[in-house]
C-alpha cells in the first residue's frame, strides 16, 4: 500500500469518475411504503419464498472450488485490520458516506490522519435494496463504492491500481430474491478466471499475502478485489484468528454443501485459535427475556446453536469469541454475564447449567433507513449447550450494552412517522383516500335508519379485512405459552381499531353532509376525496405509531421516515490475544444528490460509539474481554459510549 502521507495529485479523470456516478447514477433511498414498491417487493418475496423451498442454488454453488482463504502467512506478526459493515445500497448519500469512511480509514471528526482502507473488508449482507439485479448492484453498490474509491487517490496502489483490498460478503434476504444470481455475479467470479494456489497449510493466499500478479486476475467490486466462490467463507485473517461467514438463505437450514466445506475449514482450526463468525441475521433476539426459549421448531437460533456445537465443538470449547451481523439497520452489543449464578437459581421454573458465550454484535449501519432500538430487550438467555431431557439447560445470559442510536433518539425518530405521506409517494395515500371514499360513498345522503343495508355493510367489511390482513403481517407471532389463538385475537383487536377509527370520520362527514344537504348525494361531494386522502393517510399514520407503542409493525413504520440519521461500521484489529472494536458512527449523512458539490465541502463528522475488546482465551496475558473508554485524545465526543439503553 502505498504511503498516505505522499501527496497524490487529483487526475481529471478520477474527478469526471466521481462526478458521473455521484450524479447520474446516484439513487435516492427506497420509497418502502410507496403502492409500486409494496407491489414488487410482494412478489419477489413470494417467489423467491417458492423457489427457495425447491431449488437451493447454494447446491449449484457447490461445484465451485472450495477456497479456505488466508489473509496473512502463518508467521505474521503485526496487527491485522478489517472492517465490518451491513445493509449498504439504499440511498446514495447514506451508502456514499459509508463507503467514503471504508475507504478513507477516518475514524473520528479529530483524527488528524486517514488509516486508508483496511486489510479486508467484510460485508454482512442486504448489499442492495429493494431487491436484487444487475442494475441494481451497479446503480447502487458497485457504482457508489467505486466513486468513493476515486474520492482518495492517495490510497490506490500503483502496482495493481484497479484492484483495492479484498472483500468478502454474505448474501442477505434482499440478496436471495433473485434467487442469488447477482451476488453471485458480483462477488464470486474470480475462480472462473484464474486457479488459486494454496501454502503449505492448504490454505489460498489473499490480499497482500498473495502476489501482485495472482490480484491481477481477479474481478473487482466497487474496487474492492473479490476472492470467494461461494456465498460463504472462512477465512484466517492472523495466525491465531479466524472469520467465518454463514448463508442461511432465507432462514433456510444450512446446506449439505456448506456443511462439508466448514468440515473442513474446521480441521484447519486449531485448538488455542480464535473464530468471529458472520451471519446474515440476530438469530438470538428470539431469546430476548431471562427464560431460554425451547427448540420446539427449527429456528434461525438453532440453526446456529446446532452449527456451533457440531463445528466449533461442544459447548465449553470457547474457540467461537463473537458473532456479528447485520439485517437490523442498527448498532446494538450484548455482552455474556461472567459470573455464576448462585447455587440451584432457577429462571422461568428451569435450573441453569451456566456456560461461556461468544460476544453478539448487531451493526447494520451500511447505509438503509434506520431501525429502531428502543424494542431491544435488555437481557437475553441463549441456550448454546445441547439440551437434554431432566437435565440442567445450559445457557449463556446476555446483558445489553451500547445501543446507536440511544433508545431516547430512537424514540424521538418516531416522530418523522407522521411524514410517511411525504416521504413516501402519492400511490398509497391515493389508495386510501379512494377505499375511505367508497366506503363514505354507500352511506352518504341517507338517513339512518337506512344506512345498514347491503352496500354499506360490504363496504365495511371490506375495508375491515383489509386491515385485518395488513395487522396480520405485522403483529408477532407465537410467543413462548401463546397459542396462534391467541394472536388472531391480538390481530383483531388491532384491526378492529383501526376500521373503527377510519368508520368514525366516515360517519362524522356523513352525518355533517345529511345536516347541510338532507338526503340526496350533492355535486360537491365529488371533492371528498381530496380530504379523505389526508383523513386516510393520518389515520394509517397514527395506527403505525400505536403499533410501534407495543412492539408491532416497527419495521414498516420506520421503513416508511427513510431515515439517513445513524450509521455505523466495526472497525477490528487482530493481534495474536485479542481483537480491539471500535464502532464507528455517523449521526448525519452529508447529501451528495447535487453531483457539483466538490467532496471537500462534503464533510464526514464520524465519532466513536462503542470500543471494547475480545481475547481469544479467556485469561490472555491477564486481559479481559469488555468494554474500554476510549481516551479524550482518541475521540473528539464520546458522548454516549457505552451507554446501556
């Protein structure tokens, strides 16, 4: 790499590359709740749902080669970085500013010198949004991450000037709906290209391990250089450390093909080695509370639970340090409680058999609308250990840490719910105004007593079911001693508010139109539409905010503020005992829509949200996992690190 300190004169066309796709091909932030967008988001669920069940294209990937890769050659010595981050492609400023942090290696709004890019870069999934394609991987993440690279000269190396550090991604859902064919084009075409050669541990070199020459032959990402052939990897990013990253398509169960490749990735880790592995979702928030939930189904935690123990040993083997992910666009940490609880304490009724857990670390800050923190649990109990019958549960409890944003600015974010109309095109809106208004339509001139008729009543009844099934989609499902009984009944109450709140404006109209007018249907009624577009929208607005009060529907209704506020990445460094996190964060995203405006006057302000550290044994030298306060001449503002929520 070459030395950032060296001044890089700016070449026209570096400049004219960042102009072209800051401007031309820059896209705005998905209208999640716009009619179009619901409509084509619909679909390719359920057909990529369909051909999941039916066609597992992790199967075709099988006949790729089965590279275990390594970063570093077995005698190395200095630390390794890398970077984290997940839910990139949305919006174009959001993913630009993101990128521009990867790229640069800025760390804080006082950091007076840029790092560049780190060893490796690691995606965690949902590269692109709203779903995957061609176009949309080069609009959205290749185009921008590409422009980010030219916006820092200094740090393009002039022996392979194309190709940047190497990148690793794991496929999140939006990934999966077409069924994997773009991620697959974009990240994991380099073995058609060239053959890999392996060292003596039978592992394939990469990034500066490997030659200048075997780079050369590989594809590029946004400028990043592509190494897997597969949509899962490992990878020894030091000697004694070790990144894993898991597809579980669509929470489908692993493949046979991806159980045989961390077989053997799993004979090349050594006993006193460390392991961070990556996956595409939090799978342990369906542990939230201090009961250990039972594997009564096949979940995406056991999924994981039956993947650790078979892979990285039997529960006490403590090989496995930390988990990361993404898929909520946040950043939140849970750290295992160390001590042991007391003799024959009982949780939820069952006795404990207390075991060591892995660090879990959610950071989906890469570039989409902001998710909410404020409906994190504060504790977890994670049945890592095999379960047997009349025997002790063996789990681990998780204590929250640092959240990003704070669970008060999450609160507050709910404000900008009120503005779904605006930020979210005029087709759902119009939609509502027009089912209000027939509804209105069938009772408007009438007398009372001639009000419940037929028309009426369908109306009605269908304007309750519809908001019957949109409850449907959004209240959660069965909790731990619930019946789908009793959600249904959850669902109804909820529908059968939000109908009665939407029939209550129809009658106080319909009611003012009978004082004023008598009966008849009156010329003027033809303009009701206009306010019952405003009336509609408000009363689906208010109804998404309540949801949010109890724990539903979140995720539309922060889909719907499109919020650039809050992103993050994980910056990690390996040394032999230990990897140091720190988390970077943006509170604001500079705009890039206008593509004139120079990048100078595009400022990045990030601050540290969260630093601490985990060893690779459990006694390294003395050190401890946890969380460190990082010093004043670090971080400008510190406000909020390892704040618990």
């Amino acid at each position: 790499m070459p030395d950032p300190e060296v001044e890089v004169p700016p070449d026209p066309r570096v400049v004219a590359e960042v102009r072209e796709h800051k401007g031309r091909l820059g896209e705005t932030a998905v209208r999640w709740l716009s009619l179009g967008q619901l409509v084509r988001t619909a679909q390719e669920v359920a057909t990529a749902t369909v051909f999941a069940r039916f066609a597992d294209k992790r199967d075709v990937m099988g006949t790729a080669p089965a590279g275990i890769y390594a970063l570093t050659p077995n005698q190395h010595e200095e630390p390794v970085r890398v970077d984290f981050t997940a839910d990139t492609g949305d919006g174009f400023s959001a993913t630009f500013a993101i990128a521009r942090l990867l790229t640069s290696g800025q760390s804080t709004d006082s950091s007076e010198d840029d790092l560049g890019p780190a060893d490796l870069l690691v995606l965690g999934g949902d590269e692109v949004y709203p779903v995957a394609s061609a176009e949309a991987y080069q609009r959205r993440f290749t185009s921008v991450f590409r422009a980010a690279r030219f916006c820092y000269p200094q740090f393009i190396n002039p022996k392979t000037p194309v190709h940047g550090p190497p990148v690793l991604a794991l496929p999140g859902n939006h990934d999966w709906y077409d069924g994997l064919s773009s991620f697959r084009r974009t990240f994991c075409e380099s073995w058609t290209r060239m053959t890999d050669t392996v060292d003596a541990a039978g592992l394939t070199p990469v990034g500066c391990y490997e030659s200048d020459e075997a780079t050369r032959e590989r594809e590029i990402a946004g400028g990043w250089t592509t190494i897997q052939s597969r949509s899962y990897f490992a990878i020894r990013v030091h000697p004694k450390w070790w990144i894993w990253g898991v597809d579980s398509q669509l929470n489908a169960p692993i493949d046979p093909g991806q159980l045989a490749y961390f077989d053997a990735a799993k004979d090349k880790v050594e006993a006193d080695h460390g392991v961070v592995l990556c996956t595409s979702t939090p799978s342990w928030l369906e542990a939230e509370g201090d009961s250990p939930p039972d594997f009564e189904r096949e979940s995406p935690l056991s999924t994981m639970v039956n993947f650790r123990r078979r892979y990285l040993g039997q529960p006490e083997d403590r090989r496995l340090r930390m988990i990361v992910t993404g898929d909520k666009h946040h950043y939140a940490r849970y750290a295992p409680l160390e001590q042991q609880p007391p003799a024959g304490e009982s949780t939820g009724g069952d006795k404990l058999n207390w075991i060591p857990g892995p660090e879990l670390v959610t950071c989906g800050g890469g570039g989409a609308f902001t998710s909410p923190t404020h409906h994190l649990k504060p504790r977890l109990s994670v049945p890592w250990g095999r379960q047997k019958q009349d025997a002790a549960r063996p789990v681990t409890r998780y204590e929250q840490c640092t959240v990003y944003p704070s669970e008060q600015e999450s609160k507050r974010m709910r404000r900008d719910i009120w503005k779904m109309g605006l930020h979210n095109g005029p087709g759902l809106p119009a939609v509502i105004g027009a089912l209000v208004t027939c509804v209105f339509w069938t009772v408007a001139g009438r007398p009372l007593d001639e009000v419940v008729r037929w028309p009426s009543i369908i109306a009605c009844l269908v304007l309750a079911g519809l908001t019957y099934s949109y409850a449907l989609t959004g209240i959660r499902g069965r909790q731990r001693g619930r019946s789908w009984a009793f959600r249904l009944i959850k669902v109804g109450i909820a529908a059968l508010a939000h109908t009665a709140v939407h029939l209550l404006g129809i009658a106080l109209v319909a009611w003012v139109v009978w004082e004023l007018n008598g009966s008849g249907r009156p010329a003027w009624l033809l303009v009701a539409f206009l306010p019952f577009v405003v009336f509609g929208t408000l009363v689906f607005t208010l109804y998404l905010i309540v949801s949010d009060w109890f724990g539903y529907h979140e995720t539309e209704a922060f889909a719907s503020t499109r919020s650039t506020k809050y992103k993050s990445l994980l910056r990690l460094t390996f040394d032999d005992d230990k990897v140091s996190v720190d988390v970077i964060g943006l509170d604001q995203v500079p705009s890039a829509s206008n593509p004139k405006t120079p990048i100078a006057e595009m400022e990045l302000e990030p601050r540290l949200i969260d630093r601490f550290v985990v060893c690779r044994t459990d006694e390294p030298d003395g050190a401890t996992a946890g969380a460190e306060s990082p010093s004043d001449d670090v971080v400008g503002d510190t406000e909020g690190i390892g704040e618990n929520a």
